[in-house]
C-alpha cells in the first residue's frame, strides 16, 4: 500500500478510512513522509482516536477466538446471516479482521500517536453502541489543524443508509480546501 500511496502523494490528496479502515489510514499516512504537505483532509469513519484503540477496542483483551468476532460483526450489524452460512467468506472475513486488529495494536506499540498536519473531520452513527460519538471526537487529539466532527442517523454503519449525504460531506469539505488553497 505504501508504494500506491507514494504514486499518488505526488498532488494532493485525501483519505477515508471506516472502522478499522481509519487505522490503517492513519498508519499508512504516519509512513508515508514524502509529501506530507500534499495531504489534504483525513476522514476517519466510526473508528476510535489511535490513543485509545488497544485499552478500548474489541482486541484490547487479547485474542479472541473466531466465535467471538463472529459475534461482534453480527452485533455493530457488519454482516447478514446469510454470509456467515458461506465458509470461503467467513475464513477470508476472519484474515482480514485479524491482519486489522494486528494494525490497531501496531498503533499502540508506537507510544503516543503522533499528529497529521491536515485537516481532519472524524464522522460518526449517532446510534452507534459500538463506538460512541465521544470516542470519535478523541481524533481531535492527532489533528495538529482544523478539527469537525461530522455526525449521521445509524449506527456502526451509517454509510449503509447515508451514503449520499457522505458522499456530499467528503466533496463539499474537499472542494472547500481547494478554493482556500488557491
């Protein structure tokens, strides 16, 4: 990822992370220090400030074994009952939480989370049980600019209903950094 991220820091850019997709974000943007200057915005979705994911998170425990994740994505709603009677889907489902549980820790071992030099707009379910909306507003911590918090109906998966309104949030905040670069 770091190469494909080399390629395009070369003009401005922006990234959207959900869930633990955020962290892995936020850890390919720490990495990448070539051209820091061309980041223009990061949007972390539904996911914790890296400060707090391993003492809150769903692996701060430790390992879980797959039961255990199995039920935590049927209960924030990541996954209908059909697809966990497929097991090809399941097996590559339980890969890819792992290798991002293993990036969240990754996070932790590094000590305090270092700042991005970018705007930073951390959006958030208003129903969320899973992370609430004061765990989402804990990204202000690493935004050495401006900070938003931007909220949508739903919970843990906002974007399966507000896809629209996020899509118009992301564009509106991206064309608004534009016009104030020129």
């Amino acid at each position: 990822m770091q190469k494909e991220l080399s390629q395009i820091a070369t003009r401005p850019f922006a990234i959207f992370g959900h869930s633990m997709g955020a962290h892995l974000g936020y850890r390919a943007l720490l990495a990448q220090n070539a051209a820091p200057h061309q980041l223009v915005h990061f949007f972390p979705s539904s996911a914790r400030s890296p400060e707090s994911v391993l003492n809150h998170g769903f692996f701060a425990a430790g390992p879980v074994t797959d039961e255990e994740i199995k039920a935590h994505i049927r209960a924030i709603g990541g996954a209908n009952d059909v697809l966990f009677q497929h097991d090809a889907f399941l097996q590559i489902m339980l890969k890819v939480l792992r290798a991002d549980a293993a990036i969240c820790a990754s996070l932790a071992d590094a000590g305090q989370a270092p700042g991005l030099d970018c705007d930073v707009t951390a959006i958030g379910g208003r129903d969320d049980s899973f992370i609430n909306l004061e765990r989402v507003a804990e990204w202000r911590s690493v935004c050495l600019r401006r900070f938003e918090l931007a909220t949508f109906a739903g919970g843990h998966f906002y974007l399966d209903q507000e896809i629209s309104s996020l899509a118009n949030l992301i564009s509106s905040t991206l064309l608004r950094a534009i016009c104030a670069s020129k």
